[in-house]
C-alpha cells in the first residue's frame, strides 16, 4: 500500500529578507544557515555565537541541586570508613552508562563499590525490596541509585529501616509523594534552585561526580554523552554541552569496550556522531537490557581488558540481532491484530506470547504508522498481570493521561511521550476505554510538520549545508534541519535496493537539479510522474562519492499538488483488481457495479456513482479504486476533489470505447433518417442486426442516432417497433441529452483512456 503524508508544513515564519542579509553578512555565513537559526529562536547575533559556541561555563554548579551537599558529606563519610557501597542501577542505555560513571568515579577514589542492575522480568524498574535485601546481606551499607529511586517508597524504607541509608540520584517525573531516603538529588526537586531541569540520569549523575572530585571529570564525558542521547532529553543548556564535549572524547576514546563497539558497527572513532549513538550505539545497548541481565554493558563501558571487550562488543551485538528478530515478529502480529479493530482512540492490546522487553520499540513503531497513542501489554499466564509500554504523540502527555486513570493501574511511571505499567488483565478494556475518552476530550491540534526553512534549490551549495554543522549536535529540542524546496519539477524517478524498497529522484527548479534519496518509500515513485510538479521536505547533507561531493537532501516528506493518483489502467477487469481490503471500490457503470460487487471484501466497500451529483456528495473513509471509465471529466473530477487524502488507484476499466466510433455527423444522421423513413415497423430486437448491415455503420453509433432520434421525437417507438414520426419539428440533434453526454463520454475516453497519465492529473488541478 502506498503512504502519502497528511501532515501539514508549517508555514513559514514571516522572516524579513533584510535581516537575514544583515545577519548573513555579520557572521559571515549563509542565508540557509540564518534561516535556521532564526526559526530556532536565535534572532539577533549574539545569540547566535553563544549557541555555536559551546565551552566549560556551559556546565552549572552541581551544589545548586536539592541535597548534593548532604548527598556528598555521606559519600565521603563512606569512603572514609571503607563502607560498602552499592550503586543501584537501571537497565536501559541511561541507567548503564550512569551505573558505568558513578562506579568508575567511586573505584578511582579507592571506594568499596560494586553495582547492582535489577533484571526487567524479575525484579521491574526501580528500588526492589528483596533486591536491597540482597544488597544489605551482602554487607552493603550505603545505596546509591542511578536513574531511579524517586517511586521506590517501599524498598527504601525497607533499607532506612536496616540502618542502611539510600542516596537517590533521578531525573524521572517526581510524586507527589517522595520516600524518606537520606538524600534524593534530582534536578526537578521543588527545594532545589538547579538553572536546568532537563538532564538525564546519567547528567545528575555527572553533577554528583563533579561534586566529588571537585572538577568536571571531562575524560567521562563519553559515556555521559551516550546516555544523554539515548535518553532523548532536551539537548538544550547544559545537556547540549554534555553532547559537544562527550562527542569529542568518544572521537578520541581509549575505552576498549567502546572500540570494540565501533569495530562491530564498523564506525571508526572520528567517525562517531550523535546519530551513532542514538541509531547504533544506544540500540545494542538497550537490547542487552530488554532480553536479560543488562550488567554485561556496565562491563563493556568500564573494562579494559581487549580480549573481553572483544567478546563484549560480540555478544552484545548478537542481543541486538536477536531483538530486531523480536520486534520484527510481534510488530507484524500487532499490526494483523489492528486490522480487526482499527477504531479506538487509544490502541490497547495485550499477548501472552510477546516478549515484554522490547514492547516499547514495538508501540513506537505503531505510532508512526497509526498516529495513535498505544500500549502494548505481555500477560504473566500463571499471574494474570499485564506488563506494558506505551508511547504517544506530541500533543498528547501519556504520563498526565495514565496518572488521571492511576486506579487501573498496579503501578506505571513515564513521561510525556512514553511509559511502563502494570495491570491487571481484567482491566485492559477499561484502560482502553478510560483513555480513549481522556483523548476525544482533548483538543488536538493538526499534525504538523515543522519546516526550519523554505529554500530554492540554488541555494543548496556544500558550503551552505556544511554550515549548518555548526548546530550540532542534533537531538530533541534541537532537532536536525528539516529543508523544504517548494514547487520542483520531478525530472527522474526510479527505485532502489534489493526489494525496490527505496526511492532516488531527481528533481529540478529552473536550470538547478537537486538529487533526493527516500528510504523505505519505494512506493510513492507509483503517484510521481515526469515534470510533475511537487513539493520537497528533508535532511540535506553532502553526498560523496567517488571524489566528488555535491548537495543531496534525505527525504521524508513531498507534497503534491491535488491528490495522490496512481496509474493502474487496464483493459480486462480481473479477480486480482477487486480483492483488497480496506478499499473503496468506485464504479460509475451499473452493470459492471453488479457484478463486481459479490468480489468485493467484506472490509471494502463497492460504491456506485451513477452521476455527477453522486459523486461529489462520495466522502472516502479509505483508499479508493476507480474500476471503470466515469462517464465525463467532471464526474472524475467531483469523485476526487473532496478525497485528497486518500491514495487513487485507477483502473479506467471499458469494455468498448465510444471514443473509437465516433460521434454521428451530419451525413450519418441524414443517412439513417432516410433508411428509416423507407422501411417500417423494424422489429429492433430480432432485426436490429439487419439495420446495422443495410447502414454499414458500427452498431453503438447507429443505436445512438436512434436514442437521439427518439428523444428529438423524430421516432417512436412501441413494443420495440420503431417508426418514422412524419413532419416533426425542427430540433438541433447536437443539443440533445442524449448527443451531448456521448460527447462528454468520448471527452473522458480520450482523457482517461487515449492520454498521458500527465494529463489525466492535470485535470483535476485545473
């Protein structure tokens, strides 16, 4: 099936050309580049300079979080006492790498320390009681969480209880409850005075370190920078700073986990981008932590030993393949699922057989396709307990919509874009419709694309685009440029790899050509046709190939002008063209409709539009096939002027085409008048076939004088008898109904039939 985006481009910031000379000619830079950075909010130059340019007073002072001091004076008095002390841990990218940090900064000041990752089946997210029972016994006495511990009342307790004190590390949405821990650090805390809010667990952790040495430890800065970005916080203020300098350590890192791990992806170390770290790097990471015990990552980050790094980077990459198997298997059981039940505001569904780890990555995936907020739950057979993920959409705050349904929930944490939870079976329809009312209720804007600028392609030059690094690094709240190139003409369309997956286009603006590559769009090329003219929208980057380099934009979104219509036209209509699901079949022939109709799924609908009025009162609910050849361009173009935002598939099936006879002309209508003013009683049933013989005429055409004749009431005709009216009144045989609509007919055969594909687009444009 194919796709077309539905989102819309938001416009264009009204930007005043004369500033963006000014300021183009200030900082030296492209007007490309200023574009961007005023839609960013960076209006003047100043701005500008100070975001461009990153250094150390970037970093805030960690004592201005809520218990640092306190949470330090512990730390110490442990260190001093050689206590043990144990780093409690999580098991997605933010969790290990902040275990990896804190463990790392403690071991190098001589610490008892060791860590503890909880296991995601057996023990779940966050302080365990048996777990710090575990700990405790093992003669544990100072807990130090990482990544979580602001939802863990009980397990903390338990510990207070044991005299053991648990310092709390977190960044995650706080309670209106907070446990009774000796110190809970989190930038959030409403005691707390911290300029940024934003940081990841690993960042809080990276204060808590600074605190302790007393200087920024800039040689961790790597893998601060890994969990940053895999957390996919704000890369804004002191995180955007993390980034920059941790990017520069990764480039140049001495870990030999991590060049074990570059070695897998086969990424050399200079090489090494944010994009890495979220699309490579975070997912190996993650998949560790969602199939099983996520302590072999801690291990990778902090050994130094190649041969088990080596084995490391081996294993943890082979957890990665086994989890993109995973994901791939439930997503196309969750999409078979959906096709049964498609309707919901809210998509809640639930298995015994799925694998719970790596249900989040499954919900995200659906999202992009649906535009839907889903959770996804695995059922415990023995325990009726449903454990779950869900992800959501800009609009929509997942973590406010569970809170204000907490009661259907064993427990859930999260924020705005996604969660985990728990609940009961029994509850799962309830959680479906509690939530698909919370969301009719909401007012939920258009889904828009954001457009960092609108740009001809002639202003796409390598020193243009290579600018926009100067940005970097890239991530949430300071996403990649998205470029739009507005009205280009599609000059060459073809797809590529293996399975035609993807799609190559060149387009051009006046004499300037712009190469366009579109992953896992393959498809679209069916709706695009030469000197089209369309709208771009994507990443552009410099393609080099060869020794060569030259501008080429990554696309994710086109718009065209009018709707997205395919070519499918053929002359024999078969089983095969009737039997897709979810399908408006349209059909303007009645006889055709008939029988067609028993062909159709039960999940498409066969519709009937016998005239022009029918067809623009038609509103599609789905994608739509033209079956047969409507009987005037207007009627086609009522159908399909009000459905834009469905895919059309046009079949322009005809079994004869009046376009091939002809109209009568003057000559032929004189001819059969005075045939039939000779003979009569002529028996058109039984001897209308000796008409068409005596006329040597097609038979379509001489029946269509006869229709005209017998509307212009120069014959009638009784019983199937015809015979000549004598002396009838004078009418224009050319403005009859009958004349006038095969004229319209053979206007539509010999655009829909007869024509380029080009123009049969066209005319709906006009």
């Amino acid at each position: 099936m194919v796709t077309v985006s539905k989102k819309k481009w938001k416009n264009e910031e009204q930007i005043e050309d004369e500033k963006v000379k000014q300021l183009a000619k200030e900082l030296d830079v492209s007007e490309l580049f200023i574009k961007v950075c005023l839609q960013r909010g960076l209006t003047n130059a100043k701005a500008i300079r100070n975001f461009i340019k990153i250094d150390e007073s970037w970093f805030h002072d960690p004592f201005l979080l809520h218990d640092m001091d306190k949470g330090m004076e512990r730390i110490i008095q442990a260190l001093e006492s050689n206590e043990k002390i144990t780093v409690y841990g999580d098991y997605d990218a933010d969790g290990m790498t902040s275990t990896a940090l804190l463990v790392e900064a403690l071991d190098s000041l001589g610490a008892n320390v060791n860590y503890y990752l909880p296991n995601r089946f057996i023990e779940g997210y966050g302080p365990n009681t048996q777990a710090f029972d575990k700990i405790i016994k093992d003669g544990t006495s100072l807990i130090i969480t990482v990544d979580n511990g602001v939802a863990g009342h009980q397990a903390i307790e338990f510990a207070q209880n044991k005299q053991v004190d648990v310092i709390v590390t977190d960044h995650h949405e706080l309670p209106e409850n907070l446990p009774d821990a000796y110190a809970i650090i989190h930038p959030k805390h409403p005691k707390g005075n911290y300029p940024f809010s934003d940081l990841a667990g690993v960042g809080v952790t990276l204060k808590v370190v600074t605190a302790l040495i007393g200087e920024l430890p800039v040689e961790m800065l790597d893998i601060a920078a890994i969990g940053t970005v895999a957390d996919l916080v704000s890369l804004t203020d002191e995180n955007r700073a993390i980034v920059f300098f941790g990017l520069q350590m990764l480039q140049n890192t001495q870990r030999e986990g991590l060049l074990q791990l570059f070695n897998v992806i086969g990424k050399d170390p200079e090489e090494i981008s944010e994009e890495t770290i979220g699309f490579q790097i975070a997912p190996r990471l993650n998949a560790v932590g969602r199939l099983g015990d996520a302590s072999p990552c801690v291990e990778l980050l902090t050994t130094h030993e190649l041969q088990k790094a080596e084995e490391l980077a081996m294993y943890i990459n082979e957890k990665n393949e086994e989890r993109k198997a995973i994901v791939e298997e439930i997503t196309i059981d969750v999409l078979n699922k959906l096709k049964k039940d498609s309707e919901a505001e809210v998509i809640v569904l639930a298995d015994e057989k799925w694998h719970p780890g790596v249900l989040g990555i499954v919900a995200s995936r659906v999202v992009e396709q649906t535009q839907k907020v889903t959770l996804l739950f695995a059922i415990d057979s023995d325990t009726k307990i449903a454990k779950g993920s869900g992800r959501s959409i800009p609009s929509i705050n997942l973590y406010e919509a569970l809170l204000e349904n907490e009661e259907l929930f064993t427990q859930f944490g999260g924020h705005h874009m996604a969660a985990g939870m728990s609940a009961e079976e029994e509850q799962l329809p309830n959680i479906q419709k509690n939530l698909s009312r919370y969301v009719s209720q909401l007012e939920i804007t258009d889904s828009y694309q954001e457009i960092d600028a609108y740009i001809p392609i002639e202003d796409l030059s390598i020193d243009s685009i290579k600018e926009l690094d100067q940005l970097r690094p890239f991530g949430t709240d300071n996403n990649k440029p998205i470029i739009a190139c507005s009205d280009v003409h599609v000059l060459k369309k073809r797809k590529v790899g293996a399975e035609g997956d993807h799609l190559k286009l060149l387009v051009g603006q006046d004499d300037h050509q712009l190469d366009i590559i579109s992953f896992q769009n393959g498809k679209i090329s069916e709706v695009l046709y030469e000197q089209q003219v369309i709208s771009v929208a994507g990443y552009v980057e410099v393609n080099e190939w060869n020794g060569f380099s030259k501008p080429q934009m990554q696309m994710f979104d086109l718009k065209l002008q009018g709707p997205a219509i395919i070519d499918q036209r053929t002359s024999e209509l078969t089983k095969d063209h009737l039997n897709h699901p979810d399908t408006d079949y349209i059909f303007y022939n009645e006889k055709i409709y008939e029988k067609a109709k028993p062909l159709i799924p039960n999940s498409s609908r066969a519709i009937l539009l016998k005239n022009e009025e029918e067809a623009l009162a038609y509103k599609a609910t789905q994608e739509m096939v033209i079956v047969d050849c409507p009987f005037s361009i207007s009627q086609f173009q009522n159908t399909v002027l009000e459905n834009v935002d469905f895919v059309i598939r046009c079949l322009f099936y005809k079994k004869s085409h009046l376009y091939l006879i002809g109209l009568p002309s003057r000559q032929e209508f004189t001819k059969v008048y005075k045939y039939l003013a000779k003979h009569k009683n002529i028996d058109l049933q039984n001897e209308g076939h000796l008409l068409v013989q005596q006329l040597k005429m097609e038979s379509a055409k001489v029946f269509l004088i006869v229709k005209v004749f017998l509307e212009a009431k120069f014959v009638i005709i009784n019983n199937g008898v015809l015979n000549i009216i004598n002396n009838p009144k004078k009418r224009d045989l050319q403005k009859t109904k009958s004349f006038l609509e095969s004229k319209q007919q053979i206007a539509a055969e010999e655009l829909f039939l007869y024509s380029s594909f080009n123009e049969v687009i066209y005319s709906i444009n006009k």
